[in-house]
C-alpha cells in the first residue's frame, strides 16, 4: 500500500522536534481522522534555515511532514511556498488515493508557519 520511501519516512522521520527559538509555526489539522501536525522553521535572511515538525497521526502524515522538512529546508521563503501538496506526495514516489489528504496537512502546515513568520515581520 505505502512507497518504500513513505515506509522508511515514517520509521525514521527526519527533522522531527521543535525549534526553540523559531521565528515561525503553524499548525494545521483534519477534521476527519482528527490528525495534527506542526511545522517549525528558522529563517536566515529569506531562507529557510531549518525546518522541523511534531505530528500526531498517521503513518503517511508522519513520512509527508518529514519529507515536506526536507523539501523546504534551504529554500527562500517564496521557493518554499510554491512547494505543493502534489510535490510532497511526488517525492513520497506517490501515496495510496485514501491518502492523499494527509500530503495536504504537510503543505498546509509549511505555509500556515510561514504566514506566522510574516505575521510577525511586520
Ligand atoms: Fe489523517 Fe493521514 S489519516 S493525516
């Protein structure tokens, strides 16, 4: 049912935790299966310096926030927010169809922190 790279992802998620001093979080959530994921991320001038999560869900919420971390970490601010929830199911080599709305928490929850850091810029 799950890619390898989903498998693998969710025995060993990277870049799960939080970040102390962060300069951004969102946290986004499913009504339906009641998962919850947070994004954290450290800005450098407009990069994204690091970015780490905290999720209570499933396994391919736990692979998505950790690949969508990877995906967004080095990455300007603008470059990071294009990064969509097709990209994140993409680079899990594509997630089962019942799925798929768990790639949506991960891109959601990017923005949602970036938003926050915006929020808190001006
Ligand atoms: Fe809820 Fe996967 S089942 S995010």
């Amino acid at each position: 049912m799950y890619s390898e790279k989903v498998i693998e992802l969710f025995r060993n998620p990277r870049n799960m935790g939080e970040i102390e001093n962060r300069d951004g979080v969102g946290t986004v959530g499913n009504p339906i299966c009641g998962d919850l994921m947070t994004i954290y991320i450290k800005v450098d001038g407009d990069r994204l310096k690091d970015v780490k999560f905290k999720t209570f869900g499933c396994a391919a919420a736990i692979a998505t926030s950790s690949m969508i971390t990877e995906l967004a970490k080095g990455k300007t601010i603008e470059e990071a927010l294009q990064i969509t929830r097709d990209d994140v199911a993409e680079e899990l080599d594509g997630l089962p169809p019942i799925k798929m709305h768990c790639s949506n928490l991960a891109a959601d929850g990017l923005h949602a922190a970036i938003e926050d850091y915006k929020r808190k810029k001006e």
